[in-house]
C-alpha cells in the first residue's frame, strides 16, 4: 500500500517524517523519494537496521536508522535532537523478511527453532511453550489468535512438552494437529496459522506496542502532520479504529461491546481516509499477503494528545504479567 501511504502522508520539501516500522526500507524508500525530506527509520529488529545501510548510502545525510520500538519514538526522536515531526508511517506485523528465514521461526511452513523474537531479545516462543501454565497458553491462542480450539491445543502442546520439550516450529505445528489433523486440501488457511500468530503477537507484546506507539506518534506530530498505519489483522485494525475514531470525535459505534462516550476534549486528529482504505488488485495480484492489508490515515489538529486508556481502546490483556522484548 506504499503509495495510499505517501499520498496520505503528504510529504513535503524539508519535512521531518518518521518511518516507525523500517523492514526492508519501503516506505523509507519511498518518502526518500517522494520529497527532499529527512527520514528516522525505526525498527526493534536488528538485522532491518543492518540491512538499511544499502539505504543511508543512497541517500546521504537524510535518513537516520534507530534501533528500537516505536512505542519510545519521542525518546529515540529526542535523542537526535528533534522534538516534532511532519508525518508518522507504521506498518505493522511482520515482514517478509523475517517469515521467510527459518532460524527466525516466525513461519509454520518453515523448520527452524521456535523463536519469533523481532530485537531478538527477551523470551522466545519455545520459552512461552514449553513454561507457561495451560490456562495461560489457552488464554494467549484463543485471544490473540481468535483460535476456536485454544484450549484443546493448549492441552496438546503440555502433554508433548512433557515428553520432551517444544524447540522448533515442527514440534509445534505436530502438537497442533494432534487437535486440528492435518491440513485438508480444501482448508482455507493451515491449522497452525492462528496459534503461530497468537504466539508472535504475544512474544513481541505487539497489541500494547501498536496503541503505545499511536499516543507517541499523537504527541510527537505538529498540527497539520499526518499519521498513516498499515494494519493485517482485525485485532491489530479495531485499536487503530478506535484510537482514531475517539481522537476524531467519531467514537459513537465503534464497538457494540464497548461503546465509546463521545468525548468532551477537542479532536486531536481530523480523518484522512474515510473508514479504511486496501490494497488494489494489482498490488494483492503481486503480494497476496496485501490482500488484508488496512490503510487508516488522519492530520494532527493543535489540540493537546489524548491520554492512552489500553481498556478504552479494548487492547486485550493476558493476566499472569507481559513479556515485553
Ligand atoms: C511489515 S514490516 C515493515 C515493512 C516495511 N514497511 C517495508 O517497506 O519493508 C514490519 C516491521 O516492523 C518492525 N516492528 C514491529 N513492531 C515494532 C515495534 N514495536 N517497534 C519497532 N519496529 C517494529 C518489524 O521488526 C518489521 O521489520
């Protein structure tokens, strides 16, 4: 969706623009190109900083590679000396990058040791596999991977562990199907799918990550700048619809379960897009993975930030403590 991006950016000559999920560099790439602009490109992910030197060599003295979480954006931003921006990109989920090398485990479709960790730090999935109780490994399939059969396969994945313990992502699509079977030709999408996300979500805290780093961007953007999230999944896209349609001042019917009170204060964003916007068909013909893709965009008013409520904005919380990498 890079260009629905750039456009909702709307990037201008001598701007300061955040790039808060650098990946393989195309956004970056892209506001690089789009504008003489200045580019800090964030990524947790080590080996993305690495691989973003091909970039910092193309386009000298404009873009700045940070190491780190776009939750801290105003630190990291502080750290260089700049107090503001123009416009906030975030392209949230994984990348390509990391599903396909094996050794980082983030793909059932790949064998490699079950690590998931996007800064390859902190615990990994096989720590949360092979340690966490059965209440809580249902808890964390069934919330953050909608998964019907959370329980069972949490079930499964203890009575394995308990032979011998759960180090790859083989051994653990395996405990998987001692519930769901093997994939059937006609299935939609593999029985592991939901649970390898439930566990990478979990791993890299990405639902607390996601609304942290909107009330970041929401503080750090002068009025007139521009936020723009690319979102995957629904659990992902509800916290964007619902951080904007409370900031917008459209909180009415975002959720039936939890309806928002239209606030008092001052809308601190206006809305660039109307609803959502997706990838075309060219695109989802030539990336299939863009096919669930969401594009929200909004401009920064001058009105003070929000404070960041997690239970207003519904982040689903797993009890027993967070793992935060
Ligand atoms: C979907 S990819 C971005 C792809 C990128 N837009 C491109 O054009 O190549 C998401 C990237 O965001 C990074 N990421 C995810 N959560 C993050 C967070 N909280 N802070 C910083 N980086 C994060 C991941 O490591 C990954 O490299």
């Amino acid at each position: 969706m890079l260009d629905q991006v750039l456009a909702a950016l709307k990037l201008r000559d001598g701007g300061i623009y955040v790039d808060g999920t650098l990946g393989a560099g195309g956004y970056s790439r892209g506001m690089l190109e789009a504008a003489d602009c200045r580019v800090f490109a964030i990524d947790r992910d080590p080996e993305a900083i690495r691989g973003g030197a091909t970039l910092l060599a193309a386009f000298p003295g404009r873009l700045t590679l940070i190491a780190g979480r776009f939750s801290e954006m105003e630190q990291l931003l502080l750290d260089h000396g700049v107090t503001a921006a123009d416009g906030v990109a975030l392209d949230i989920g994984v990348s390509s990058m990391q599903l396909d090398e094996s050794e980082r485990g983030f793909s059932f479709l790949r064998e490699g040791p079950l690590d998931m960790r996007m800064s390859r730090s902190g615990p990994s999935a096989a720590d949360i596999v092979n340690s966490a109780p059965p209440e809580k490994l249902s808890r964390i399939i069934g919330v953050l991977g909608e998964e019907r059969r959370a329980k069972a396969i949490a079930a499964a994945i203890v009575k394995l562990r308990q032979s011998q313990p759960i180090v790859t992502t083989s051994g653990l699509v395996a405990a998987i199907e001692r519930v769901t079977g093997r994939k059937r030709a006609q299935a939609r999408i593999h029985p592991a799918t939901r649970t390898f996300q439930a566990l990478r979500i979990y791993v890299n805290n990405e639902l607390e990550e996601l609304a942290a780093g909107l009330a970041a961007a929401e503080r750090l953007l002068r009025p007139g700048a521009r936020l723009a999230i690319v979102t995957f999944h629904s659990l992902e896209d509800r916290i964007v619809k619902r951080f904007l349609a409370e900031r917008t001042g459209a909180a009415k019917s975002v959720s039936r379960h939890m309806p928002l009170a239209k606030s008092d204060r001052e809308p601190s964003f206006i809305p660039v897009t109307r609803g959502h916007r997706e990838a075309d068909r060219d695109e989802i013909a030539g990336n299939p993975r863009a096919r669930s893709a969401k594009l929200r965009a909004a401009e920064r008013t001058a009105a003070p930030a929000f404070p960041l409520d997690l239970a207003r904005l519904e982040v689903p919380l797993i009890p027993e403590g967070r793992v935060s990498c």
